[in-house]
C-alpha cells in the first residue's frame, strides 16, 4: 500500500519538503479529473488529494464549490471516487488520499468504504469535519485496512484537540492556516507557523499545512517550518480556467517552491 509518510520523509531529506495538490473528482467530467491529476504528479506534485464532491461543502472555497457542484451536475456517484483513484494509481506512483465529508462514508458503510479504498489503491483519508472523539468506526476500518487517516488542526484548536489530533492521524496532520473558508490569498498566514510548532511540540507524524496557497513562493515559505505545503483551489482554478495543461503548467511552477535554492 502507499501510504503517505514515506513520501512525505523524502521529500524532506531530498527537497524542501512535500507538495500536495488537490482536486475534486468528476470536474470537469470524470475522465478530464483523472488526466488532471495524473498532469500534477507529473510536474512534481508529491502526494494527490482527490476531493469526492458534497451537496453540504461548508467548508469548501468558492472555487472548489463551483467545481463540485459542477461534477455533481454531472452525475457524480461514489464508485466514480474508487473508480478515479484505481485509474489514477495505476499511472502514477504517487499516493493517493481521498478528501471527503463524513456524512456519504457513513452512508456507503465505513468499512465498506475502507475495503473499496484500498482495493482501488488509495492511501487513506482526509476527514475535515470528522473529529477522532467521533471517529471510533474509522480508526477500527482504517487500523484493519493500514490506510492513513488525516486529521486536520486549527489555530484556534485548544491544546487538547491538537493532542488528539495527533494521537490519531497517521500519514500527517493537516494544518489549516486560516481559519474559515479554504481559498486562495496572497499572503501565508503567520498562525500557521504557531500551529505547526503546537503540532510538533505534541508529536505529530508530519505537519503539512492547506488553505491559501497558490504561488511557489508560498509554496517555499510554508515549507521552511512544515512538512508539506497542500495547494488546492489555486490547482482548481487553474484547471477550470484553462484545462489539464493549466494545471500542469501550474503544478510545474508551484514544484519550484520545494526545491532548496
């Protein structure tokens, strides 16, 4: 199974650290998300994040609504999530973590949805609205199945809630960086260096920090003090903009940031 922590370790021994790019599946149709995200390892990124598409996305950005509402529209149905992460591991070496709203694995059968996973080849999840007091079905499936499992921290997270996030996450534990609403913006925000130290001082696995990052400078900037810098709607953008070979040419241009000057 490939399983993020290795690559994430590499990449700081080899390079500045990990660069993570997310993209929802099924936009602009299903085939189109597979060659995008086959396009970003391509050009460097390190680990896939494949967002499954939600009626409810409350904590996703303008742009990453407009994109799975979109697939959505399209007919978007769980198995196409399965379905693009077999594809997509089966040109690329890089690991694949599904990023998911807990209400459809509920409704698809936590273990059901764990098996399926990792007999498509995915790494494990990220659960942005799960947290592990609420988590005991998936930490047994995740455990069963050796799949990652992502938990993510806040800078307004108490010193309790970061401990449990990272007793719990295996692969790494996601920092967000601002709190609120994911997005692009143009400067790193300084909570996320605070929130990263707070994760390290609890013994996280690896910290790699999301929201808000679109440029290799930014890129660069995170990874001076985390271990991974995970670009989202600035990918999203770029793909819905301009198609796979934007978000190549972006993805290409965000990987300059991990390199060591």
């Amino acid at each position: 199974m490939r399983t993020v922590g290795p690559v994430i370790r590499r990449r700081n021994e080899e390079a500045g650290g990990a660069l993570i790019g997310y993209l929802p599946v099924g936009f602009p149709t299903l085939d189109a998300s597979v060659e995008a995200a086959v396009s970003l390892v391509e050009n460097g990124v390190d680990v896939l994040e494949l967002g499954l598409p939600y009626s409810d996305p409350v904590m996703d950005g303008p742009v990453i609504q407009a994109a799975t509402q979109q697939a959505l529209a399209n007919g978007f149905r769980l198995a196409d999530g399965f379905e693009a992460v077999r594809r997509i591991t089966d040109r690329t070496d890089a690991p694949v973590l599904i990023m998911t709203y807990w209400n459809p694995v509920v409704q698809y059968g936590v273990d059901r949805f764990a098996d399926d996973l990792a007999a498509a080849g995915g790494a494990g999840l990220i659960t942005p609205d799960l947290i592990p007091d609420e988590a005991a079905d998936w930490m047994a499936a995740s455990e069963r199945t050796g799949l990652d499992r992502v938990f993510l921290a806040a800078p307004t997270s108490t010193d309790a809630r970061i401990r449990q996030a990272v007793d719990a996450s295996r692969g790494f534990v996601y920092a967000v960086s601002t709190m609120g609403i994911t997005g692009a913006r143009s400067d790193v925000d300084v909570a996320a260096r605070t929130l990263v130290a707070r994760l390290a001082d609890a013994g996280a696995p690896a910290s790699c920090v999301g929201l808000g990052i679109s440029t290799a400078a930014q890129v660069a900037e995170v990874l001076e003090y985390a271990d991974g810098a995970i670009v989202g709607s600035a990918l999203v953008k770029a793909l819905a903009d301009g198609g796979v070979a934007a978000a190549g040419e972006l993805a290409a241009e965000l990987a300059r940031g991990t390199r060591p000057e």
